[in-house]
C-alpha cells in the first residue's frame, strides 16, 4: 500500500514508477503490478476526479471555497496527485512538487461540515466507478483518512 508507516499527509513518497509496457503479447500477460493499473489507469481516475467535481461545483457549502471560477486547474491538480499516490507517473510532483497537502489547505477553513460534504461527494464518486469490493474498499478507507487528517478547523 503506498504511504504505509509515513504520516499520511506530509511525508508522501514517490510512488514506484511502473515497468515500461512491451509491445507485445508479454505486455497483455502481465498482471497489473500497482493499484493505479489495477483499477484501469488514468481513465478510471479521470472519471473519479470529473465525477467529483461535478458535485463540488453544486454544492453550496464548498463551491464558495475554491478559489478560481474554472474548477478546470483544481480538478487537474486532484487527478494529479491520486494517479501519482496509487502508482501512476508523477506529473503532481513534476508540476507541483511535494504535495504538502496539509499546509496548501491552510486558506481554506475545513471543519467537520467541510469535510463531510468533500466526503460525500467522494463517495458517490467512487461508487460510480462500480469497482470490485477489494479495490473500492483501501480507495475508500484513505480518502476518509485524508479528509480527516485535512480538517484544520474546530466546529
Ligand atoms: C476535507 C475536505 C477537503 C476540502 C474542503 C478541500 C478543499 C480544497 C480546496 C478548496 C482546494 C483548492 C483547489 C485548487 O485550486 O486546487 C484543494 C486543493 C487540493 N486538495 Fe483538497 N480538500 C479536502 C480534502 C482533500 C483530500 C482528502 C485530498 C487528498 C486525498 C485533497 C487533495 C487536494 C489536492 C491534491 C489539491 C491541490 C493542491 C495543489 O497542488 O495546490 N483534498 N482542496
């Protein structure tokens, strides 16, 4: 499991980068060697990550907390870093260096009500990509860790 035995937020490590695809039968026989591959790659998080936002942009209690008209960048940025902490090329560490996710939340005052609305918006996200129960479930279980560990305001 990425991230195991560092605190969750800060100390995030490059994930593995993956085996460079063979142009070959070799390639269709090989088993998925991280969790970003075996969920189906960038397509599936690019669904979690759109289906998401698309709840974050009707929602009136987190709408007002994005900074930027077009939820275009944010929706990047997201996609981004979860391909990269499940396995996938670090294009987050190339554009936006350490995550540091707790302080780049900072600004945005995050109490119980905050977290559980990015939460629920999440999970409907997450069960829309229909996964089997083993690959939903440590999806599930580390965005609620997450969200957790990112509220940075009593209620
Ligand atoms: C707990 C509720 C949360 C709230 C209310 C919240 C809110 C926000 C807001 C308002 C932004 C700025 C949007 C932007 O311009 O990029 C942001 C950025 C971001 N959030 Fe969250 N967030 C929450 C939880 C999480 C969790 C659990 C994760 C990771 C699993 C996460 C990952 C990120 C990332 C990667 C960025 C972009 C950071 C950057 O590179 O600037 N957030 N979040």
């Amino acid at each position: 499991m990425p991230g195991q035995a560092q605190c969750i937020m800060e100390e995030m490590p490059v994930p593995p980068v993956p085996p460079p695809d063979r142009p070959t039968a070799v390639s269709a026989a090989r088993p998925p060697t991280t969790y970003f591959e075996a969920v189906g790659g960038e397509p599936t998080f690019r669904r979690l990550v759109s289906r998401f936002y698309a709840g974050v942009a009707q929602d009136p209690v987190l709408r007002p907390l994005y900074p930027e008209q077009d939820l275009t960048a944010a929706e990047q940025r997201l996609r981004m870093f979860l391909v990269q902490y499940w396995g996938g090329p670090a294009d987050y560490a190339a554009t936006r260096g350490h995550p540091r996710l707790r302080m780049r939340h900072v600004p945005f005052r995050i109490t119980s009500v905050e977290r559980n609305a990015w939460l629920g918006h999440m999970h409907e996200a997450v069960t829309s990509l229909e996964l089997p129960p083993e690959l939903e479930a440590p999806l599930w279980d580390y965005l609620v860790n997450a969200a957790m560990a990112l509220q940075n305001a009593p209620d």
